[in-house]
C-alpha cells in the first residue's frame, strides 16, 4: 500500500511538470507568432493610410540681376532733378487781325499805322496789360505823329515797313517797347518818333482805363 502511493504521487509530480513544460511552449509559440504579426500589423496600417494628391505650383523665374551699367543708368535717372513743365505759349495772332488803319506824314508819301493784337502777359511790376480783343473799347487815334520820311532813302527810292511793339497806358499815352522787324534801319527812328507823338483814347476793361500792348505797322510807301 504504501509503494502504491509513492508511485501515484510520482505520477502526479511527472504529470505536473509535464502541464510546465507545455505552458513554457505555448508561451514560446504565443511570443514568436506576436514578433511575427507586428510587422504585418504594421504593413496593414500603412495599406490603409489615406494619401491625398499634392499639387505643386512653379514658381516665376526670379528677374536677371541688372548690369552694373544699367544700374548707375537708373541711378542717375533717380537722382536727376525733376524739370519743371514750361506752359504752352498762347498762339500768335496775324498782324492783320484788328486793325485800324491811319493816314499820316507828308502829301509825298503814305504811311499807315495799323492796330495789331499782341501776345501779353504780367509785367514784372504785376501790372496787367490786356490784348485788344479783351478790351471793352479799343483806342482810336486823336493825335497822329508825323513820319519823316529819310531824304536819303526817298532819293534812292526804297520803301519799306517797320513794325514796332508799343503800349498805350490808362492816359493814351504811347510807348514803344521794341522793334520787331524792320526793312532798313534808317526807317526805325522816324517809325519810333512818330508813333510817340500820337496820341489815343484810353483803352478800357470792364469799364475801367488800362494798358494794352500791340504791334504796330509803319508802312514806308512813296506815292506818285
């Protein structure tokens, strides 16, 4: 009896340590099938990651660096003064337009003093002086200058014209600024003594005595 239970407790032990070994390889297997799956398990995951399209955009070539000719050009151009816009000259009116004419001198000749618009514009005292045609009364001749006509030129018979800028202030009086042009010289002095002697009503604006400034003709012509 007593041999009968140390060999069923023999048994047991042997069966005991048998159910321990199977338990280590089941372990063993559990262990070696997870290292094995973890790299599918990952594989999966990135099967099934969601991949969105990128679209790229080209972006514009930047500009060439400019010479070193080219940028001192630009340089110069940014630092350059700006010039100031000259204002349009208004345009010239004919030396026909408005005119009166006069007769005057001597019964051996003809000369003609005629009343021509003029370009004009503020002095430099800041006074004003009006063309004819922005008068409200133009002036007409009261005294008329007698032109001496140059023996010498008579002989040889020349004629000629001599045309003078002239002004005429709030009194009448006239005043010769320049000599625009004329045939001969010899012609300029009686022209200027001539037109200074005459005498003319004042020119008005706006109902008030003014200046005006005009070009004055003065015609050299021998007669028969």
């Amino acid at each position: 009896m007593k041999f009968i239970g140390q060999a069923k407790r023999l048994w047991k032990n042997k069966r005991l340590s048998g159910f321990s070994g199977y338990g280590m390889l089941a372990s063993l297997v559990v262990t070696c099938l997870t290292f094995l799956l973890l790299p599918l398990s990952q594989y999966a995951a990135k099967e099934l990651m969601h991949v969105r399209p990128v679209f790229s955009h080209e972006l514009p070539t930047p500009p060439q660096p400019k010479p070193k000719l080219e940028k001192q050009v630009d340089a110069e151009n940014r630092d350059a003064p700006v010039q100031p816009k000259m204002e349009k000259a208004p345009p010239k009116l004919s030396l026909e337009a408005l005119e009166t004419a006069l007769d005057v001198g001597p019964g051996d000749f003809l000369s003609e003093f005629a009343l021509s618009d003029f370009q004009t514009a503020p002095g430099a005292d800041e006074e004003f002086v009006f063309k004819l045609h922005e008068l409200d009364r133009k002036p007409t001749s009261i005294k008329q200058g007698i032109v001496r006509y140059p023996a010498h030129l008579k002989k040889k018979g020349l004629q000629g014209v001599v045309k003078l800028e002239v002004q005429i202030d709030e009194k009448g009086v006239v005043r010769v600024q320049g000599v625009i042009s004329s045939t001969h010289d010899d012609f300029i002095p009686p022209s200027v003594k001539a037109a200074e002697n005459s005498l003319y009503t004042p020119p008005t604006r706006n109902g008030k005595a003014v200046k005006t400034k005009f070009v004055l003709p003065v015609n050299f012509t021998l007669t028969d």
